[in-house]
C-alpha cells in the first residue's frame, strides 16, 4: 500500500513537471522553429579571411572603415525596430560616405567604386526618405549586400567585419547584414527573434 501511495505520488510529480516544461516551450516554440531552420541552412563561417581584391591605399581603407562603423550604428537602429533611428543613422553613413576619397584609386579599382558608390548611396537615401520600417529594412539589405561586396574588393585595413544571415527575412527569402561581432543580433525581426541568424563569412 505505501509503494503505491509512493508510485502515485511520483506519477503526480512527473505530470507537473512535463506541463511546465510544455508551457515553457509553447512560448519559446516560434523562437527555436526559427533557430532550427538557420542551424540547418549552412556552414559556419570561414576561419581564414581571403584578401581584399584591389591593393589600395591604406588612407581609403581608414575611410571605408568609418562607413562601415555608421553602418554599424544604423544597424542596430533596425534592431531596435526604431524607423526614426534609421532614418538619422542612414543621413550619418551617407556622411560618413562622402568623405571617401575617390582620388586614393586608380584603374579597376577606381572605376568599380563608382559603381558601388551610386549603389550605396541609392539604398541610403530610400532609408532616409521612408517612415515605414519594414521598407527601410528591404533597403537595407540592399545596402548590406553592396557594403560587403565593397568591404570584399577593397578592405578595411584590419577592422573585421561579419557577414550574417537570417534565412526567414522578408518571408522566407532570406536576407544579409554586416556587424562588428560574432554574436547575432538580428536587423530584420529585433526583440521578436534577435538571435535568429548565423555568421556566413568575415571580411576586413
């Protein structure tokens, strides 16, 4: 009789915790859906960094790394879901782009920042000029794509930059962003899934 009062009492027990654990991961479900699909769409990111394409002066790359560090700042405005942010932080990377100098390049190297400048400075101003969130987010991730593309051929004279990705951006299509850490912090969702995402290259 008493081993039965004790079974009985494990058996009450044991329903209890497993309903508490079921709560805890209905409201944690969404989050690790999404955690699960990143986990499964790539490798982690290289541990060696390949070289800058062009050799530029290292002056050019100084300036590059002030674009990238506003980058960095708009970023995190998007991270905090802040479209007003964006738009101040967009005003200061298109600052922050001006004052490169394009007479540090010459040949190829000169002739494809043209192309990244008019690219940069088209994805900055459509921040800038919109007051929706989730349109500045669409342009910046045009602008992330075009800045490591740009960080790729010409460097940041040392400064490291991540290159990360959340599969699940903008309904599943994916999208990118660059951040001065390893740790994820994700521009696309913020605080509703501000882990969601996984470090696909570095650059610098």
């Amino acid at each position: 009789m008493k081993n039965k009062s004790i079974m009985f009492s494990l058996l009450i027990a044991l329903a209890i915790v497993s309903g508490s654990c079921s709560k805890k991961e209905e409201s944690k479900s969404e989050e690790h859906e999404h955690q699960a699909a990143e986990h499964a769409s790539g490798s982690s990111a290289p541990t060696e960094i390949a070289p800058p394409q062009f050799q530029v002066d290292a002056a050019f790359q100084q300036q590059l790394a002030g674009v990238f560090t506003s980058y960095v700042t708009l970023k995190d405005a998007f991270v905090a879901s802040d479209a007003a942010k964006a738009k101040s932080e967009a005003s200061n990377t298109l600052a922050a782009l001006s004052k490169t100098d394009m007479k540090l390049l010459s040949g190829a190297a000169h002739n494809d920042w043209m192309s990244y400048l008019s690219t940069l400075e088209t994805s900055l101003k459509n921040i800038q000029s919109s007051d929706d969130i989730e349109t500045q987010r669409t342009n910046f991730s045009t602008l992330s794509d075009n800045l490591y593309k740009t960080i790729k051929a010409y460097g940041l004279g040392g400064v490291t930059a991540y290159y990360d990705y959340c599969p699940m951006a903008f309904d599943n299509q994916g999208a990118y962003w660059l951040s001065t850490e390893d740790k994820i912090r994700n521009p696309y969702f913020g605080d509703k899934m501000l882990t969601c995402g996984k470090v696909k290259d570095m650059v610098r």
